[in-house]
C-alpha cells in the first residue's frame, strides 16, 4: 500500500529572468476609462515595470489590461500590461503620498521584445 502525502514545508523564489533597471522615463497609461495618465516609469525590466502616481487605483485599473506608451532609443513602444501590486513609498518624505504600482508586460511582440533588451543592456 502505498501513502501520499503532501510536502510539509513549499519554498517558492520567484526569479526574473533579467535585470530591473531604475529608470526615469515619461509615459502614458490608459485603462478602461480611456482616459490617459501622464506619469513616470520609475523601473524597467524585460518583463514589466513600475511607475508611481498620487491617484489610488480602482478595480477598473486593477483587474483589466493597460495600455502604456513610452519611447526607447527614440522609438514609441505601445504595449499592454496587467497590473500586479501597490506599494507604499515610505522612505522618501517627499514622495510619502505617492504609490508605486507595479506591472507585468503581457502579449509583447518579438520586435517590442528585442528593443527592450537592447535598451535595458545599454543603460
């Protein structure tokens, strides 16, 4: 007879496949609203980004793809992207009011791909 059991004890490390860079680059997001915010990409990486605002986020913002427009090496990237999480920015006063919100690039084109690292090995 034979006993099956599940593991006591599950470790997950989440690993990136490449380097998140900190960055400033201006950009537009657009959610279901449709309409646009103006705001910053503060960290880049080959499979998604952070940016802060001071406005809080609604359901609308959290559960349906963006659309975010930004520049790399003087080419405009229109992607979609899904929001991942809100963190509170406590280590720097002036931005105390301000959130950082985190994104995942999803249905990234070969092309939006390649520019990406070869910008993100260039800085």
């Amino acid at each position: 007879m034979y006993i099956i059991a599940l593991p006591k004890e599950w470790n997950y490390t989440q690993s990136r496949s490449g380097e998140r860079k900190e960055i400033s680059i201006p950009a537009t997001i657009t959610f279901g609203d449709g309409v646009p915010l103006e705001t910053e990409i503060i960290s880049l990486a080959q499979g998604g980004f952070s940016i802060i605002l001071k406005e809080d986020f609604t359901s609308l913002h959290t559960k349906f793809p963006c659309d975010i427009s930004f520049a790399l090496n003087k080419k405009i990237l229109n992607m979609k992207a899904k929001y991942v999480r809100t963190q509170f920015i406590l280590d720097d006063y002036e931005l105390a009011s301000y959130k950082k919100y985190s994104f995942k690039f999803i249905n990234i084109l070969p092309e939006q791909r390649s520019l990406l690292n070869s910008y993100l090995t260039t800085i």
